[in-house]
C-alpha cells in the first residue's frame, strides 16, 4: 500500500471574507485560489464532503474530524412544554438532534490569542 501525501500547510485568509460566516462557496472560493482546483472539482468537493457528513448523521452514525471535533446524533425523549405566549400546555415530541463537541485541539486554537497561536 503506497503511504498518501501529506498536503501542504495552507495558510486560509478567512480574515479577508466579507461576512463573518464562513460559507460553502467561500470554502469552494479558497480551494480554487490556495490549492488549484478549478471551481467546479472545488465546488463539487466541499458539496461531497457536506452530503457525506450529512449522510453519515442521518444514518445515526457518529462522525469524527481528527483535531476539529465529533459530530453525534442524540435522540431527545418527548417533554411536556409549554407555548410561552399562552401559557398553555403542550407536548414536545421525542426527536434526533446532531451535537458538536470541538476537540482539544480546536479548543486551544481558539482560546489563543488570533493570528499569533499564544494564549488569550
């Protein structure tokens, strides 16, 4: 089995974007500028990439990002709750949520100081 290339460090300005969202288009936009590819191979790898996940989630599997965090399904039981308006009473039904629990490592990134990597 032939070991894969590392990729190269790619420095991402998402300093530069003009909403404070990173979206699926920009992160299209930057692998056409950083990377290379042309814009349709880098459009249709993030849309793979979002479906894949997607899909994953929707199929109750975990989804792990070594050194971004773990994507889980948690199924929620059904709940009285109330309408906040009213006041009146009615039921919440049980039903699946995804949570995000960001790993250690993008936990440091982000309680550094930004652009210098040194703690807050």
């Amino acid at each position: 089995m032939i070991a894969p290339t590392p990729l190269p460090e790619i420095e991402l300005a998402v300093e530069s974007l003009e909403t404070p969202a990173l979206t699926k288009a920009q992160l299209a936009e930057l692998l056409f500028e950083q990377i290379g590819l042309n814009k349709r191979e880098a459009k249709d790898m993030v849309d793979a990439f979002f479906d894949l996940i997607v899909a994953s989630l929707a199929r109750g599997e975990d989804v792990k990002l070594s050194g971004f965090g773990n994507f889980q399904i948690r199924t929620k039981a059904p709940r009285p709750g109330r309408n906040p308006r009213t006041g009146e009473s009615i039921p919440i039904e049980a039903r699946r949520v995804v949570t995000f629990h960001a790993s250690a490592k993008l936990k440091d990134q982000i309680q550094s100081e930004p652009g210098t990597g040194e703690p807050l």
